[in-house]
C-alpha cells in the first residue's frame, strides 16, 4: 500500500506532519510531494526541519502566479508524477490552491482522493480557499472532517454519508504535541518584549485586507491606534509587507514590532502568551480557541464556527474601528474561557489512518485496488 501526500502552501505543513508520522507508525509505505507554491525558507523549509516532516520525495517548483496560471501550473506538474508513482490513495489537507490542483489530477485518473480537513463552509465564493473547498470535497473519496459544521454542511450538500468520517482537527494533534517545546523558545526577548509584558500578536495577509492600498492602510492605522496601548507584534507575509511597501505605508509601521514571518515554534510561543491575537488567518482561530487566547478575526464570516461557539474567537468584519474597540475590550475586560470542539485531542491523524487502512484493506480484498 502506497500512500501520496501533497503540500503546498504554509498552513499545509502543521496538517500534514502528524498524518506523516501516523502512516509511518502503522507502517504504511508513503511519497511526499511539495508543490513548491511557498518557497521561501521561512514560508517552508523551517516547518519541515521544526515539525520532523520528511524531505518531499519531489518539489514541483510551481511558485508563485495568478489563482489560475498557479492551479494549472500545479496540475501539469502533477499529472506525470502521479501516472508514475501509482499511489493506492492521494490525501490533500486543507483549503490551498495546491489542495484543489492535486485533487483534480488525481480524480481525473481515478486515484482515489482522502481530503483532510473537508467540510467546512464560509459560504463566501470571493474567497479562493472556499471554491477550493467544494471543488476538492465534490470529487474527494473520502472525507475527514474537523468539527460539527463540516459534518452537517457535507450532508445539505449530499455527500453520501460512508465517504465521511468526523475524526477532529490535524492541526490541533501538531499543537499539542509541540507545545511544550515551543515553550523553549527565546523569540519573545529576541523581539525585545519583557518577561512579563502584555502584547498583541497580529497577522494578515488575505487578499481582501492586504490589497487594496487604502484597506490595509485602515488595519495598520488601527494597529498604530492599539500601539499606544500595548506592543502590537505582527510577522509579516511577504505579500503584506510587499503590499505595505509598494502603498507607501512603512512610515506606518514604525509604532509596531514587525518581523518576518516566523517559524512554527517560534509563533506557537507568541500566540500562547498573548493577550490578544488579531488574524485573518484560518488555522490560527483554532489554534487560540485551543490556547484559550482571545482571537479577533478580522474577515467578515468564518469557516470555523467551532471557535466561535466553543472557542475564543470573535468576527469583527471589516471596519478598522470595530477591531480597535474589540480589542481595547479584551485587554481591559474578563477573559472569555472557552472550551475544546469534540476530538480536538491530538490524534485525528491516528483515526485518520485507521480509517484508511481500513478502507484499502477491503478495496484490495475486492480486486479494486492494485
Ligand atoms: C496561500 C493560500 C491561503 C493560505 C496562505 C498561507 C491559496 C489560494 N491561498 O495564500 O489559503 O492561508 O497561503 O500563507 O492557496 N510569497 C512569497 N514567498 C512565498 C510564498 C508567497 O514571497 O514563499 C508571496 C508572493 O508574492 C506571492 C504571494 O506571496 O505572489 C501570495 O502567495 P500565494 O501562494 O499565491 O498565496 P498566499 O497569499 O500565500
């Protein structure tokens, strides 16, 4: 049995280091492919070094491009790879333009296709990640969902139930496990903030807030706002900065602690401490509502309503001016305490790969699999 796991983009690489080391425990034969659509060391190569991922067997080296040059790129890169390899499974993680690229090749030469982290809706199609989500869960043969809603938006949307197993979030087994280690870590006085002190963590880089000039001029002015009350430290991805740069906004940044974008260790150890994280991130709404650290999501629907209703986080949409007085209102008020989303217990991968093998077992007792 040969097992094919695809990654691509940042988010990718937390999702797919515990299914990794759970197909290695089970003994399960696999072969990594990195499409190379993140490429810089601190958007990939640090990950796979800190998280004990192996060395892709290949990279496709499709960098960066428009949504379409990019998936296509993906897709004619892949189709060669995966008609040699003959891999029994294909599994894709999350919501990437890589995600949906691979997906797609495989499903066109009836590779079966396992979709790790399935389900789940914002139900907004301005967003690229959304239209990768129904496509990649449309033509997936198995589906592993994270929490409630994926469950139920599957079934409005028709998907027979045997092809969907509610097995918690793969992210969270990567916290969990690494948490204790990040606590090691030094970046908070390598970013020169005390022991003690209280800070705000931020990320952005949607393209809805990053764009367009004059909106992400209104997050970093509010962010310059919140600055005269606590250290805003915001690592930046190279789409932000160059976005910010090219605006003429650097002058508006000076209030704040920026840095490059850090590795996983590194932020796990920030976001823990941090009296507030403001993001537009999706995996970051969970890993706080785990963290039981107050999360200001600044887009105007989530993906995620676990962490909602379970968890710490909170829309704010897009008025700059909603984001500063939330946040004056989480430094200064009770914090929220949260609980955990059911399964979000560090080992989504192990019942991922049962189900697998599983599945495979029997597929091969029928003559359906090679
Ligand atoms: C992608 C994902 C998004 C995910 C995010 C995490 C899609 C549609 N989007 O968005 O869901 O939350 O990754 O970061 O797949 N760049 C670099 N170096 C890199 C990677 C990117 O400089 O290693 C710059 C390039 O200018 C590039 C831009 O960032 O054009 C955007 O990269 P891209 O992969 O297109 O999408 P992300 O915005 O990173």
């Amino acid at each position: 049995m040969l097992v094919m796991n695809v990654v691509g983009a940042r988010p990718n690489f937390m999702k797919i280091a515990p299914v990794a080391e759970a197909l290695r425990e089970a003994g399960v034969a696999q072969y990594l492919v990195h499409t190379g659509q993140h490429y810089d060391e601190k958007m990939s190569h640090l990950f796979f070094d800190e998280l004990g991922i192996p060395t892709p067997d290949l990279n496709l080296e499709v960098g960066s491009g428009s949504q379409a040059a990019q998936t296509a790129e993906i897709m004619r890169k892949f189709e060669p790879v995966l008609l040699e390899v003959k891999p029994d499974v294909l599994i894709v993680v999350g919501d990437v333009n890589s995600t949906m690229a691979c997906a797609l090749v495989a499903a066109k030469l009836n590779v079966p296709v396992a979709h790790i982290e399935a389900g789940l809706r914002s139900f907004d199609r301005s967003m690229p990640e959304e239209i990768n989500r129904v496509v990649t869960d449309s033509i997936s043969d198995l589906l592993f969902v994270s929490e409630p809603s994926g469950m139920k938006n599957l079934s409005n949307e028709g998907v027979a139930g045997d092809k969907v197993h509610f097995v918690g979030n793969v992210m969270i087994d990567t916290l969990l496990h690494h948490r204790a280690s990040a606590e090691a870590s030094d970046i908070r006085s390598r970013l020169g903030l005390e022991a003690t002190a209280n800070y705000a963590l931020v990320t952005l880089h949607r393209p809805s807030n990053v764009d367009n000039p004059a909106v992400l001029g209104g997050w970093i002015r509010a962010l310059g706002a919140l600055s005269h009350e606590l250290p805003v430290v915001f690592p930046m991805h190279p789409r932000t900065r160059r976005n910010a740069i090219e605006a003429g906004l650097e002058p508006e940044l000076q209030s704040l602690t920026i840095s490059e974008p850090l590795g996983y260790l590194d932020f796990l150890n920030l976001m823990s401490r941090s009296s507030v994280v403001i993001t537009d991130s999706g995996g970051i709404q969970e890993e706080t509502t785990v963290l039981g650290v107050p999360c200001l999501t600044v887009r105007k629907n989530t993906e995620r309503p676990a962490t909602i209703t379970f968890g710490t986080n909170r829309l704010i949409g897009n008025d700059p001016k909603d984001l500063l007085r939330a946040a004056r209102q989480v430094i200064r008020g009770p914090r929220r305490v949260g609980r955990l989303p059911a399964l979000w217990d560090g080992r989504a991968a192990q019942r991922i790969v049962e189900v697998l093998v599983d599945r495979l077992a029997r597929a091969r007792s029928l003559g359906l699999a090679s």
